[in-house]
C-alpha cells in the first residue's frame, strides 16, 4: 500500500506540474492582449480549482503517512518495552527440597532497589534544594542591585539640590490633568 502511496503522490506532482504549465503559457499569452489583468485573473481562477482538488488530496496523503509511521513508532515502542521486560524477569530457578517461609504481606521490595530509591530521593532533594539556595542568592543580588540603583539616585538628586539646580517635574498635559466627566 506504500507503494501506491508514492505512486499518487507522484501522479499529483505531475499534475500540479502540468497546471502551473499552464498557467504560465496563458500568463504570457495574456501579455500580448489589451487587457492583459482580466486575462491573468481568469488565468489565476483556473489554476486556483485546478490546485484545490490537489491539495486536498495531498493532505489526505500526508495524514495517512503520518498515521502510518505513528502505528509504527507505536509498534516500536511496544516491542522495545516487551523486550525491556523480558530482560528485567528473571530466569526461573530450578525447584528445591527445602520449603520456604510463606512471603510477609505487603509489596516484596528488594532491599537494593530500596536504597537505589532512596538515594535517588535524596539526591532530588538535594538538587532543588540547591535550586532554591541559587534562586535566593540571585533574588539577593537583585535586591541589593536595586537598593544601590535607588541610593545611587538619591546621592545624585542630592548633589543637584545643593548645587542648587531645582528639579522641576514634568508638565502634566491637559487631556491628562482635566478632571474625568
């Protein structure tokens, strides 16, 4: 069914081709007439209807393409998990005399994984606490950024004051300073 697949979209280049042949052979036959921008509209029309059949198809295309290779991914990852599992069972052992205890109620845990899950935790934690201490840190460095900014402001509006230059706001504009209605 691949096959056909490209063999249509093959047939829809070709077509798509052929139009805009002719579009530009009916273009450059419009040049040499009076009124060369009715000519090249009707022109534009049929090339128009002629590509909408095209592109619907085309798109119809492309979708079942794309349908086929998400069913293949999917397959892909379905046998990878299998093989995955597969590998993770271990093999049966072979049946002993001796008789064992019943099992304690619960999940049956290996005690190794336990500590790799625990590990794991604790690492996480340590991660987003270290996370945290930066984002501090850095909302720290930017406070004191901008107390300096603000006292650095203040020490330059001082010096002007005792130069004595006024500062002088600016002007309100009238649309702004008149009273709402």
């Amino acid at each position: 069914m691949a096959a056909e697949g490209v063999d249509e979209a093959t047939s829809l280049a070709d077509q798509r081709r052929a139009i805009e042949t002719s579009y530009e052979q009916r273009v450059a036959e419009c040049q040499g007439r009076f009124a060369v921008t009715a000519c090249v509209d009707r022109a534009r029309e049929d090339r128009r209807r002629g590509l909408v059949p095209l592109r619907d198809r085309e798109q119809a295309l492309d979708a079942l393409s794309r349908q086929r290779r998400a069913e293949q991914r999917r397959q892909q990852i379905a046998d990878k998990q299998q093989a995955l599992a597969a590998r993770s069972v271990p093999p049966p052992q072979p049946a002993m005399a001796t008789v064992r205890e019943p099992a304690s109620p619960g999940p049956a845990v290996e005690p190794q994984s336990l500590e790799v899950r625990t590990r794991e935790r604790g690492e996480a934690s340590n991660l987003r606490s270290r996370e945290a201490e930066v984002r501090v840190q850095q909302r720290r460095e930017r406070e004191a950024k901008a107390q300096a900014d603000r006292d650095r402001v203040a020490e330059r509006q001082m010096q002007r004051s005792l130069r004595g230059k006024p500062v002088q706001p600016l002007p309100v504009s009238p649309a702004v300073a008149a009273p709402p209605r």
